[in-house]
C-alpha cells in the first residue's frame, strides 16, 4: 500500500508526497533526512500532517499525487477538509 500525503509547512506552504510510511516520511521531513524530493522540505520545514489518502498500488499514489500538486491552494484546502 502507498499513501498519497499533504504536510503544512512553518512558511504555510503544502507539500504533497507519497509513502508507505506517512508517519515516518513526515519524521524523515523533519530531521532532514535525504531522499528523493526532500529538498522542499529542507527549506520548508513540516509541522503537521494535513491529509493522507491510501492507494493499492505506487502507480496509483502516483498519479493522485500528481493532481494533487496541479490544484490551487483552495482546492487543496477544500480536499483537506472534505477528508
């Protein structure tokens, strides 16, 4: 199973990723971890788990995750708070 996940940043950006794991990968953001697409949140710092959303397969987390990140802010929040 994957997770498509949204994490509230201490600059009050969203930033969107996939895990196995969100509780970890939320962990790896906030120690600095290095992984692929942690640069983002080097500079931006999460602070909270806004949302996650499980998928069957990678390729699925994939392309939800790819949505996710073309929506405008209030789309995010609207998606956020319907969940």
């Amino acid at each position: 199973m994957y997770f498509v996940y949204m994490l509230l940043t201490n600059k009050d950006t969203i930033y969107t990723g996939i895990a196995k794991d969100v509780e970890k990968r939320f962990n790896e953001h906030i120690n600095g971890v290095k992984a692929k697409g942690a640069k983002y949140t080097n500079a931006n710092k999460p602070i909270k788990i806004l949302y996650k959303k499980e998928f069957e397969t990678k390729s699925e987390a994939m392309k939800e995750e790819y949505r996710i990140k073309h929506l405008k802010r209030e789309e995010k929040l609207k998606l956020i708070n319907e969940n």
